[in-house]
C-alpha cells in the first residue's frame, strides 16, 4: 500500500512561478526501493486528457513535455521519498490538476490544483 500527497499548488499570475512536492509512504516496500522506481508529474485540465508533465528515472535523468520544456524543472530527493516539480514563466493554459505517479506501480496521488490568472 502507498500513499503519494502533493503540495504547493495555489493560484499565482501569469508569469509566476510554484513549487510542487509529492512525497511517497507505505510499506516498507516503497521505503526500500524508492530509489528504483521512475516518478512522473502529470496535469488534468477540465475536458482535457490526461498528460504527462515530466518524469524522471532512477538515474535522474529527466523527460519534459514538448510544452513545459524550459520552464519546467523535475528533480527527487530519495532520502526524503519526495519528487519536486519547480515550475516556472507559468502560463494560463498551465491551469490544471496536478498528480505524482510512480507509473509503474499505477500509484497516484489525489492532485493539487495549479491555476495560472491571466
């Protein structure tokens, strides 16, 4: 069993920037082998699909969303079981729901909402 918590979305201007963190915790399972596991940021906008923000692997290397490239930055700290999502130049068309996953475990978190006023 697991639990991922987001936090730190909120409203800001055009322009802004936020810090979204997700820490993991469960069993000892995900305590253990968080270090392996791949995290992903996705974001949920009303009427939209699903989409995969960024992600990163266990090597830290990091992937990007063609439309956050340069503005969006993933990193984790596996000695907090947290993965971090800076995000900055935010735009309105930001605006969504946030989650972290571990894709590979299909565990996600509830989300926090992120919107971006023009």
């Amino acid at each position: 069993q697991v639990q991922l918590v987001e936090s730190g979305g909120g409203l800001v201007q055009a322009g802004g920037s936020l810090r979204l963190s997700c820490t993991v915790s469960g069993s000892d399972f995900y305590f253990i082998f968080f270090h392996l596991m791949d995290l992903g940021w996705y974001r949920q906008a009303p009427g939209k699909q699903r989409e995969m923000v960024a992600s990163i692997n266990t090597n830290h290397e990091e992937t990007y969303a063609d439309s956050v490239k340069g503005r969006f930055t993933i990193s984790r700290d596996n000695a907090q079981y947290t993965v971090y999502l800076q995000m900055t130049n935010l735009k309105p068309e930001d605006t969504a729901v946030y989650l972290c996953a571990i894709p590979a475990r299909d565990a996600w978190g509830q989300g926090t909402q992120v919107t971006i006023s023009s």
